[in-house]
C-alpha cells in the first residue's frame, strides 16, 4: 500500500491547453490529475487522446454526466464513443496513456473494460449521491469490486458532521484496501484534509482559480481546496497516522485564519499536528466528531462558545465566571474547556486605545452572544463601565447584569444610550463578515448610528479588514481596529494550550 493518499488536481479548463497551463503551475504540489472532459469545449473533446503527451503528469479520464454532478449531457452512446476514442491507440511509453479511467458503478462496457486492462489503465468504479449520505460503506465498496483490479469510489453530501464522522468510523477497517472516498460540501471538508484517516488512495483538489466553479445542488461548494493551500497551510504530505489532530468548529465557518495561524506554530515548534475545519450546525455532533477522531483540542465559535459547555468534563475558572468556552483540550483527565478570548482581547484592546485601564471609560458592547460574553468580562476586569446593545434584549441583560453593566436594545430607539457609551465601541456580532459591499442594514449592526469622530472603534471581525461599519466609522475620523490582533492573542493561549497537551499525550 501506498504511503499516503496522492493528490489529485481536477482539471476542469474549457481548452485542453488551459489545463495543461494549470498542470504546469500546480506541478509541485501534486501526485496525479483528473482530465474532466465535460467540462471541456465540444471541439476540445475531440482532441482528449493527446492529453496525457501534454503534461507527462498521471492522468484520470473522467466524463461525468449530469445525474453524477457533471456536465455531459449527449447521452450514453457519445460518451461510450468518448471514452473508446481516449482509450484507444495505446503507446508503448504508458506515460502518453491514460492512467485511470473513472467509470461509473452502473455504467459497463466490456470492450472498454478490456481495452482498459490490456493496457494498463487503472480502472476506478465510481458511485455519486449528490444529495444524500451513503450507509454501510464497507458493504458497498466491497460490490463494487468486481474484478479486482479496480479501485471503488465513493462520493457523497452528508447532511450533518455527524454523517462525516460515520464515514470515518466505517473506514477504519479499510486499511488493507484501496478506495477513494470524499464527503462533499462545506461539511465534508475534513474528508479532504484528512484523507489518510479514511485511507482514501487520493484527494481531490481544484486550482484556487477555479474553485469557484465546483459546486454541488443550488450552487453550494463541492467543498474541494486547492493544491497549493493543502501543501503550505496543512503540510498534507507530511501527515501519517501519528499526526495529533486538532481543529476548530462552529457554523457556517465560512471564514477563519487559525488554521493558517495554529499550523504556522505547528511548523515552527516541530509538531506532528494538523489543525483544520470542521464546521458543525450543532455543538453535540462537532463534540461527537472531536472525540471519535481522537482530536487532542479544538477551537470554539459562533455560535457554540455557550452550548458546547455542558458536554465537556470540566471548564477554566474564567469559563465558569464568563459562560462561554472558545477552546477544549483533551487532558487524561478528560476534555476541559478554557477561554482565551478574554486575555486576547484585553491585551488587544489596551494596545488599540493606549489605556492600560478603562477606569472612566464608557463602553459600548454591541451584540450578546458568546464572543460578547467574555469581551464583558475583560471589560469588566479592566474597570470599564459598559452597556450591552442586542437586538434581543434578554440576552442582553443576562450578560450585564453578570457585572452591574447596564443593557439596551439594539436599534434607533437607542440611539441616546449608545452616545452615552460611545467612548469605545466594540462589535461583537458577525455581522459584516465577509462583506466586501458597501454597509447597508444587513452587514452593518449600527447602520442607524452617525459616528461624530470621537469614538474608538474596534470590530472582532478581521475578515474583511474593514468592515462595513469600521468603513463609515473611519471616514467620520474616528480611530477604528479589526479584530486581528485579538485572534492573534488569543491564539497565542490556545496554542499554549495544545502544546502542553501535546506534548503530555
């Protein structure tokens, strides 16, 4: 057996030369290629045969139809005619043929089976659901390899973390085997990162450029990623079956820089660690997932910094004053959960204002939820007077009341309470995330509020750089900050944290 799972770039240029193009940049970072001819031109089908003296790289032949998550659309018969046209002629230097074809579970052409064999092209059976998970996967490999020599594949849309950890469950009797597996869409992301945990023979990946263009039902993402971000950010090649894992989760986890951020550290301190994503709609299956993977820690956000508390076996002092927990390790005692947001945001907010106290100080703290929990508490503990604005007012006063802060709603009926605590205002809510349009009522949380100039404004969200509100905060001359620092800080303590676990496991 192989040593790790190969990378496999997946092709999908509309000209044959555009993706020998995107071989050659990706060259270094991979194993193998996948040629999707349905995404090629129809004059560029014609040519297919010649793709493998192209490039010098293995390639796999792939003409996937419509029903299978691909754009061949002509029908049976013209691809059979694709497929015999590619997989014919073969040379004496197997570097110019096809290395694999992929070939659907129901689709059999003994001719082209045959042809493919005599050879020396790797035949791999693939199956597709594009909407549901697949059950028994063990089972269904095992009918799919009817002769053998063929290597069974199975792609597959879970509908929760939960089905992804299944699928790891069920492949860790797969050791002795070949297959490729992958779970699709945002959820299956660590199917691509971990591969070797599934023993998948290879991983897919799509050039950072045309990612975009992956997408399974109603556009969502495929869930692919990149070459290059595989190789600099979480080091595949090196992983094995000692690599410790660690991660983060929360929902939808479109954004996040602590992968790039914690896997830095990993490198620079000579761990054998991977950190990744593993986004979760609920606390209970990302907990599930962090321990049926054996996960030595794990960051915690939006929106499960509050309810992941309960499953774990014991939490910090400061999580137990604060109520929100960003981060868990797995100790022999158990899994304990810590807050390092507070010190992170302390640290980062005295370096933004020049203050080493906010005695005096009137602060605004814009939205209620687990982040603006501890951002009270450092608050608090810095001996600024606060009041907490959130749309759902309750929610809002379970946070003030905690440290004799005062709390509002958040809206223009509050327009004359926000002045008041306008000395610093810090946004905490996830509004503005990823905004790259100018702020409106759905990106900006104070979209009611004209800035004077006075305010100090600091926005715990660090992607974009300014957010929509910190754009109109600025041009209204006050002195604004995103949120990178504190993720900095605040992951120096969690990866403090996760070396000490690992180097007592």
């Amino acid at each position: 057996m192989q040593q790790r799972p190969l990378v496999c770039l997946c092709l999908t240029g509309k000209t044959l030369e555009e993706d020998a193009e995107l071989v050659n940049r990706y060259r270094h970072y991979i194993d193998l290629v996948e040629l999707r001819v349905d995404f090629l031109e129809e004059e560029e089908r014609l040519f297919i045969r010649e793709f493998p003296s192209m490039i010098q790289v293995p390639c796999i032949l792939t003409i996937r139809r419509v029903s299978d998550g691909g754009h061949y659309e002509e029908g049976e018969a013209a691809r059979t005619i694709l497929f015999a046209r590619a997989l014919s002629f073969a040379e004496a230097d197997v570097k110019k043929n096809f290395a694999y074809v992929d070939f659907e579970e129901d689709f059999h052409v003994p001719s082209l089976q045959d042809a493919a064999l005599a050879f020396g092209t790797k035949i791999i059976r693939s199956f597709h659901d594009m909407h549901n998970p697949v059950k028994n996967l063990r089972k269904r490999l095992d009918s799919m390899r009817t002769t053998g020599f063929e290597i069974p594949k199975i792609a597959c849309l879970p509908h929760s973390l939960a089905d992804v950890t299944e699928m790891f469950k069920e492949a860790q009797g797969l050791s002795k085997t070949e297959q490729i597996l992958c779970a699709m869409g945002p959820l299956g992301f660590p199917t691509r990162i971990l591969a070797s945990r599934l023993h998948s023979y290879l991983t897919y990946t799509t050039a950072a450029e045309l990612i975009s263009g992956m997408t399974v039902n109603n556009g969502m993402s495929i869930g692919h990623i990149d070459p290059k971000t595989l190789s600099d950010i979480y080091h595949f090649s090196l992983l094995d079956d000692k690599t410790a894992g660690f991660g983060i989760t929360g929902w939808p986890l479109k954004v996040t820089s602590s992968p790039k951020m914690h896997n830095k550290k990993f490198e620079v301190n000579g761990m054998n660690a991977v950190y990744g994503p593993f986004p979760s709609e609920s606390a209970e299956d990302a907990f599930t997932f962090a321990k049926s993977l054996d996960l030595k820690g794990f960051s915690v956000t939006i929106p499960h910094k509050e309810n992941i508390i309960p499953l774990l076996d014991d939490v910090s002092e400061n999580v137990k004053k604060i109520g929100a927990c960003n981060t868990v390790v797995h100790l022999q005692t158990g899994w304990k959960g810590y807050n390092t947001d507070a010190p992170g945001f302390s640290k980062a907010l005295q370096e933004f204002t020049g203050l080493q106290s906010l005695s005096g100080k009137k602060v605004a703290i814009i939205g209620a939820g687990g982040a603006s929990r501890a951002i009270a508490y450092a608050i608090h503990e810095l001996g600024g007077e606060a009041c907490v604005f959130n749309r759902t007012i309750s929610r809002a006063r379970v946070i003030a009341e905690q440290y004799g802060f005062t709390y509002a709603t958040l809206g223009p009926e509050s327009l004359e309470k926000i002045h008041e605590y306008s000395d610093i205002i810090v946004q905490t809510t996830s509004k503005g995330m990823g905004a790259v349009t100018e702020p409106n009522q759905d990106n900006d949380p104070l979209y009611f509020y004209d800035f004077d100039g006075t305010e100090m404004l600091y926005d715990i969200i660090y992607a974009p750089e300014v957010t929509p509100v910190m754009k109109r905060a600025s041009v209204a001359g006050c002195k604004v900050h995103n949120g990178l620092t504190m993720l900095q800080y605040q992951g120096d303590e969690q990866f403090a944290l996760y070396k000490e676990v690992y180097e007592n496991a």
